[in-house]
C-alpha cells in the first residue's frame, strides 16, 4: 500500500481514517553539520564563588517553622510556641545543573480518507527528513510539531474495504437480518402462538446494521480511497541532569530537588566548557562528566541546539531546639525557606468518623 520514497525507505507504517494504531519510526540521526561546530568557549572562575556562607536569623528560623507547622492538620503547635532554640548551625550546599535543548525527527506513514486533497508524489524528490525546515520554539521550550513532507501524498483503494467504502455487518453476516429472539426461528411462541415480532417470517432486522446488512468503512469513512502520505515529526525536547554536593548537615539531598538557591555561575552556548577551578572539586567533576555524557547521548539520534550550565548555592541551616526537656532538630533551606521536621514531637493520626 505504501510505495517506496527515496530518503524515506525504513518509514514505519502508522495509521489513519477513525481508527487506527500509530507506530513510530525510530528517531533518524541528523546528518553531519557541513561546517564545523563552534569550539565551546572556557568559562574563567567567578569571583563569588568564594562568598562566605550565608545565614538566616533565629527569628526568620522560627517563622518559617511556624508556617511549616501551620500548614499540617496533625500537628500541634506547642513544640513552636514553648521550644527553646538552643544553637543554629548554617552549611551551604552547591547543585550544578546542565541542560541540553535537542531537535529530533522521526517519520511515519499516515492515512487520511481521500475527498480531493492535493496528490503530488512523484512530482519530484521529496526534501530528506532533516532538509524539511521547522522553527524551534525558544530555547529550552518544549515543543512537537508535525509537517507533511511534501511530494509523499498519492491515492490508495482503501484495504479493510476493498474500495468498496462499506463492510459486511459481522453481526447479520451481511444479510442484513437474524434469527428472530422471540421465537427463534420457529415462527411460533412457546404457546404456540404465531411470532408477530418477526412478521411471522422467523426472522427479525438486524438492529446493528438497522437491516442494511453492511456498515459504513471507518478507515475511509466511506469514502472507498485513502490519501496515504509521510508525516515527519519534530520534537524538541530540554534533557536535564543535576549534581548535589554533599554537606554536614544532615539534611536529605532529595529534600533540595524543589528549592533553589543563589545562582553563582551561568554559561549557555550551543556546547559548553565543563566549570573547571570551582571550590568543590566534586562540583567541577560532576561538570566535566556530564558535558562529556550529553554530548555523546544526545548528538547519536538529536541535534544540539543549545546547552546551559548553572551553579546554584543552596543555604541550610540546622536549628536544634528543646521541648520539655527533650532535643529536636529541624532544617531549613533554599530561598524559599522550606523546612524538614522528621522527629518533630507532637504529631497526631486524624481518622474520619
């Protein structure tokens, strides 16, 4: 059914008409650039990436834990309003983030009934999957598109049909009425009474064709014709990859994935330098190794069309205080001041009646 394209020649078949299942090629590797790509340039140090560590205020710390508190039904507030802060504690934590923004194509055959659209396969040679131009969104901005490739688009007799437009009614084998359920056949009733449900004729119209003994083709809706044509989908995609540093604190790492913190360094080009000269040498490892990662993950099936680099300094402090005479802790972190309690004492299980 799906002729041979040049360029085009391990397209999957998809689908089309009202039902149908879709399969998608796999992503086609771009072609090699036909100009060098520009050699990435070395970010120097920043300077601030030797600031003193910040810290909050005991008054800032006990505000924070007392909205962290507030917003949980089960919790009791006497730990907030009588806990004695005896000693806080400020550490500071680094997370490099890298994100790499890919374009990736893939191809398809699609199916549509015919009603008069243009046909114009074998005009001329159809654009290659990676000649046919698309307009990327902003950088680092999720986007699918699909674009008909030109000159793919040629008539089809629909299959499932046979061109016919209609299929025989499964239910009535397309004779467009069944045994009757009131007599089943027979004529008569149990009584012995003749069937009127069937006209007495054993037989009643089949209600899932409405007695036309066949049904109207989803895949051509009728029509008899299929325009079958090559789809190219474009999808661009921010692939991510972040490195927490270890700290003292205590804290979870996992807690820090939804705060942020202050950003000390940014580098965005279409393939960046790894960070090199940081403080935290595990920083500036995890740099060197996922630059390395994405540019031989994403550039195999993708194109690279910009990668961005940020070190952010995330704050935690550590707040130990007392109720009744007993030692807690509590943490409070990132810019937004979130707050992890895990021993807080008063808590309570709530159960609805």
């Amino acid at each position: 059914m799906f002729d041979s394209i040049p360029g085009y020649e391990g397209t999957a078949a998809g689908g089309g008409g009202k039902k149908h299942k879709t399969i998608l090629s796999a992503y086609l590797p771009p072609p090699m650039p036909s100009v060098p790509m520009p050699v990435p340039e070395y970010a120097a140090s920043h300077p601030e990436w030797h600031n003193d560590i910040p810290s909050i205020s005991e008054g800032r710390a006990r505000q924070a834990f007392e909205e962290y508190i507030s917003s949980k039904c089960c919790y009791s507030s006497a730990p907030v309003r009588d806990g004695i802060i005896t000693n806080m504690e400020s550490f500071n934590t680094y997370r490099y983030r890298l994100e790499t923004f890919t374009e990736s194509r893939s191809t398809k055959w699609s199916q549509e009934p015919y009603t008069g659209q243009r046909v114009d396969a074998g005009i001329q040679r159809p654009p290659g999957p990676w000649e046919i131009a698309a307009q990327p969104p902003s950088y680092f901005t999720d986007h699918k598109e699909t674009i008909r490739v030109p000159y793919t688009s040629s008539v089809k007799k629909c299959n499932p049909c046979s061109g016919m437009g209609k299929k025989s009614c499964s239910s009535c084998t397309g004779t467009g009425s069944k045994v009757c359920s009131g007599c089943n056949g027979s004529r008569q009733r149990p009584n012995n009474e003749s069937c009127n449900k069937c006209d007495y004729s054993g037989r009643e119209k089949c209600s899932s064709c409405s007695g036309r003994g066949f049904h109207k083709c989803d895949t051509c809706d009728g029509k008899g014709q299929l325009l079958v044509f090559i789809n190219l989908k474009v999808k661009w995609c921010t692939e991510k990859d972040d490195y927490v540093a270890q700290d003292s604190s205590g804290l979870r790492l996992e807690k820090l994935g939804k705060v942020s913190g202050k950003e000390l360094f940014k580098d965005a080009q279409i393939m960046v330098y790894p960070v090199m000269g940081f403080p935290d040498v595990s920083v500036a490892q995890a740099s060197e190794r996922l630059v390395r990662d994405h540019q031989v993950k994403y550039t195999k099936n993708s194109r690279i069309l910009q990668q961005r680099q940020t070190i952010e300094l995330i704050t935690i402090t550590r707040v130990n205080y007392t109720w009744r005479e007993k030692p807690y802790v509590y943490y409070v972190y990132g810019n937004e001041l979130k707050v992890n309690a895990d021993d807080y004492p008063a808590t309570c299980c709530c159960s609805v009646m």
